[in-house]
C-alpha cells in the first residue's frame, strides 16, 4: 500500500489512546466499550434480522460527510491548541497543567484523525451496500443450495459496527475537549 494512504499509523495511535489514564495500562473495558459492544449490537440485529433501508443509508451518508467535515475543523483547533502550547513560557507551578493539556492534546489528535477515517469508511459501505442485491444470493455447491443476504448479514452488520464506533469515538473527543478547554493553566 501506498505510505500516501496508509492509515496503520492513525488506527494504532487511536488505538494507543484506549489507556487507562492513571495507571497507563490497557484498558480492557474500552475495548468492550469502543468494540465488543458494537460488534454484539450488530450481531444481534442480523440475528433479528435488522438490516439498514435505504431511508437509513442515506441519512448515514449525510451524517459521515458532515461528520468528517466538522472534525477536520476541530482537527485544526487543536493543532493550533497544541502550537499555542509549545511556543507558551510557563512558570513551574504550571508545568504539570501544560503536560497534561499536551498529553491530551495528542490523543485528541490521534481520535479525531481515527474518527475521520471511520466516518469516510462510513461512507464508503453506504455506498457499496447501495450496489448490494437486495434479495438474497443464491449458492449452490456439491448439490447443495444455500442462499445468502449479503446485505442482512454483511453490510448492515459491518455498518452499524462503524456507526457504533463512530459515536463512541465523537462521545470520547467531546468529552476530551471538554478536559482540555477546562484545565486551568
């Protein structure tokens, strides 16, 4: 792949962040929380055969591009937070403060990055399942015939785990930048 494209570096950034942040271990109920829990929604709606219509395809399309927009321009906020900093001359006392707001300002940048990436991803499956049959696929192999929804057990699944993942991942750089706009240096 490309190294123009290759988004690895986002992702295990992204990923990096899901810490806990008073002991810097991983935290395994972030990944339930950012993952599992997704990934168990989905599951059980193709289980109950849920699957997304092209009313909600759409309206997720609309979300993801204004979604991504709008976080390219909290992206430049903190990049400009984080250059504020850096030039910055602090006394000691508020040392602890400006490394806190640092820290937080990369992870920041990691998330909002990561959650761009999952809103053009987004967009993306919305557009294939829009070319996806919307009855089943029928198989047949060795004699013996099996029929597939591509759309109820591939794509709805695959898109609601982005969705998922997608508001947790917005829910956590809100409440980032909440932190961040209310430490006191």
């Amino acid at each position: 792949m490309s190294s123009k494209i290759n988004i690895w570096s986002i992702v295990s950034g992204h990923i990096m962040t899901l810490k806990d942040s008073a002991s810097g271990k991983v935290s395994f109920l972030d990944y339930v929380t950012f993952y599992g829990i997704p990934f168990g929604i989905a599951v059980l709606f193709s289980i109950f055969e849920i699957k997304v219509t092209s009313d909600a395809n759409s309206l997720l399309v609309n979300f993801g591009a204004i979604f991504t927009a709008l976080l390219l321009s909290v992206l430049v906020l903190v990049y400009d937070q984080g250059e504020k900093l850096r030039v910055s001359k602090v006394e000691q006392t508020q040392k602890h403060n400006i490394d806190l707001k640092k820290r937080l300002l990369d992870q920041l940048y990691y998330n909002i990055c990561y959650a761009i990436v999952v809103a053009v991803t987004l967009v993306f499956l919305c557009l294939v399942y829009t070319f996806l049959p919307d009855k089943s696929c029928t198989f047949t192999f060795y004699q013996q015939t099996f029929s597939f929804d591509f759309k109820l057990y591939l794509a709805s699944p695959f898109i609601l785990i982005v969705v998922l993942n997608l508001l947790l991942t917005i829910l956590m750089v809100v409440k980032r930048m909440h932190t961040l706009l209310t430490i006191k240096i």
